[in-house]
C-alpha cells in the first residue's frame, strides 16, 4: 500500500471510531436516564474498574497502557454527559446578586496607605473607609464572624507569584470570592527624612515587596527584613529613631512623612497586585465569568490529568492552578484552580456537581468577575 491508501485506510476507521463513539455516548446518556428515575448514583467505581479491567485483559500487549488511559478517558467524558444531561434546570448553590454599596463595611490587612485600601476604594468607590487588621487570617475571621460584610486580600503578583500565605488560609476560613481587582504597584524607597541612601543596611516591607525589588535590595548591599504589610512598614521606619529604609507606594510614604530617595524599584515594570474581594455569604455579580474552587485528589496514578481533561471536554479556560501543602506530613496537597464560566451554565454546573459528589475534598469559593 501506499502513503495514500494508507491515510484513507485511517479516515475510514476514524469515522468508526467516530460512530462507534457517538453511540457509546447516547447509551450512557440513556443510562443517565434509567440512574436518575431509579435513584442510582452516577459514580460506581467498581464499574469502572471493572471496564478498565477488562479492556486491559483483550488488548495487544504493547498498548494495555494507552488503551486504559483511551478509555478512561471515554469513561471520564461519559459521566460528564451523565451529570450534564441531569443538572439541565438545576441550580447547584443559592446566591444573591451583588449590588454596589458605597457604605459597606470592609476589612483589609496593614495600616492606612497599604495596596489594599487601594483595592477596596477601586471596588467599593473612592469614599471607602477599610477597617484595617494585623493580619490576613484576622480579614477571613472577621468575614467569616460577620464582623464585618467584606474582606480585601492580596492574592497574587504580576512579579512575585502567588501570595502563598493567602492561599495557605482560604481552605481554613468559609467565605466566597465576590469581586477581583487588580492595583499597580508603584514600589519606590523611603526613608525619614535627612536619611541618606547610604546610611541605610536593612529595609522593611512586606515579603512580597521585598521579592519584587531583590535588584535594589542586592545593589546597595541592604538586609531585607520582612514585615506584615508594605504600609505597617512605612509606618515604623516613620517612627523609629534608626537610618532605616521601606519599601512601599509612593501615597503611603507621603502619608507618613517619609522622603522618597528613588521611585519604581521594582524589578519588573508594570507590576500589579491581583486582590480578592470576599463575604460571607454567596454573591454573584451580573457579569461574573470566573470561578475559583479548592479540592484534593485522590493519591493515584493520572488523578491530576484526568482532573485537568475534565476542564476541556466541558470548553472551559483554566486561568489558574495553585498547589500548597496541607502540612499534615503526608506531602499531599491541596488545589486551588480559577477557570472561566458561569454557574448558570449547565456544563458548568455539571462539572461542580461532578468533583463536589466524587472527591475527598471540594471547595467552592465563587463565581465573581475582575474590576
């Protein structure tokens, strides 16, 4: 045979396979059918074991392997069209539409001048008044506890990554991501005045801060010395007596006090800040396009693919993934991932009901869209 015949020899068995495919899925969405009028779960692992089983046992030696993974695949997307066909009319959470509230009562971390309070202006109006706490786990508990409607939380960096503390306490605290925004960061060095640059051996600022401006740091030969904010940092060099310098925005050091000795240290410019906006209760914005959720996988081979297969079979963008510890000495850890979609959508309801029904561990933390 030639190239030719060969390559029409292969269309001829993809439209088999194409045919035989299309009819294997219309059994299962017939199957869908029969569980939910006779109260059957969609999910049987023994079955599927079973298949995956067998189909190992009659295929050629050298493809076991990629038959398994061909048909857990099949497997995968049939139970999506299950949970699709199912989840047609309903509504997986109940939430409430997000109105803007100029006088809404919100939380950030720091002090006045911090990039939060930034944020909290840019989603909530220029009249905003934050609340501002010590730490990140002190703006959770206050949402969680009802202390207060809203809570500001820096999230990632355009320079540093991700801020892993945030991330460490989303799976501890119950709350839902209502809005994004993201704030420029506009690093610059300060020090009280009549300091010269010269005189300066240790720098304060947030971690983060200080990560994105390690060229400054290592050029005049300064100690970084990590802070809880950019702002409480300003704040103390503004008020200690020592030659010591900050790194913060160029509003926070003006409010202080502080002398400016040079702007945009940054390593990179443009650098922005991604800030979550968090409540208690589900809020859903008219324009919401992103949804963020939390969950752990089961501790097995290809967990982690066919997590990931799920998100392309149902036509949604995954914008992020994030993996942390969950420090219990086990090196497991926990997923965090952003995608684009709706939860009025049905595949994406179908993908939610999907991993919340079937994983050890499912968290969803909103559907809300960036500012």
């Amino acid at each position: 045979m030639n190239l030719e015949e060969l390559r029409q020899g292969i269309n001829e068995t993809d439209q088999i396979i194409l045919d035989t495919f299309a009819r294997r899925m219309e059994l299962c969405r017939q199957v869908a059918l029969y569980k939910q009028e006779n109260g059957l779960p969609i999910f049987q692992a023994g079955r599927e074991k079973e298949i995956i089983s067998r189909i190992r046992e009659h295929a050629p030696e050298d493809l076991k392997n990629s038959t398994a993974v061909l048909f857990q695949n099949m497997i995968d997307i049939s139970k999506y069209l299950q949970y699709r066909e199912l989840h047609k009319n309903v509504a997986p959470y109940e939430f409430q539409p997000m109105q803007p509230d100029t006088a809404a009562s919100v939380a950030c971390q720091g002090t006045a001048g911090a990039n939060a309070e930034t944020a909290a202006k840019q989603v909530f109006g220029k009249s905003c008044k934050p609340k501002f706490l010590p730490g990140f786990a002190d703006v959770f508990e206050a949402v969680q506890n009802g202390d207060v409607q809203f809570g500001i939380i820096p999230v990632e960096n355009s320079t540093a990554g991700s801020v892993v503390q945030a991330y460490d306490l989303m799976a501890k605290y119950n709350f839902y991501i209502c809005k994004t925004t993201v704030v420029e960061i506009t690093n610059c060095f300060a020090v009280r005045k009549g300091t010269k640059l010269w005189d300066v051996h240790e720098v304060y600022s947030h971690p983060q801060a200080l990560t994105q401006c390690a060229r400054f740091i290592t050029v005049h030969d300064m100690h970084p010395m990590p802070y809880s904010n950019t702002a409480t940092a300003a704040k103390m060099v503004a008020e200690s007596d020592q030659p010591y310098g900050a790194i913060c925005s160029e509003n926070c050091a003006k409010l202080h006090g502080l002398e400016i000795l040079q702007k945009y240290i940054s390593d990179y410019v443009p650098n922005y800040t991604r800030f979550i906006c968090i409540s208690k209760e589900l809020l859903l914005p008219e324009q919401a396009d992103r949804i963020s959720i939390i969950l752990k996988l089961s501790h097995e081979e290809g967990a982690l693919y066919r997590l990931l297969n799920k998100f392309v079979i149902g036509g949604m963008n995954l914008l992020k993934l994030e993996s942390r510890p969950i420090r219990n000495g086990s090196f497991e850890v926990m997923f965090y991932l952003d995608f684009s979609g709706s939860i009025h959508d049905n595949a994406v309801r179908a993908l939610l009901s999907e991993l919340s029904e079937n994983l050890e561990y499912f968290k969803f933390l909103g559907n809300y869209n960036e500012i």
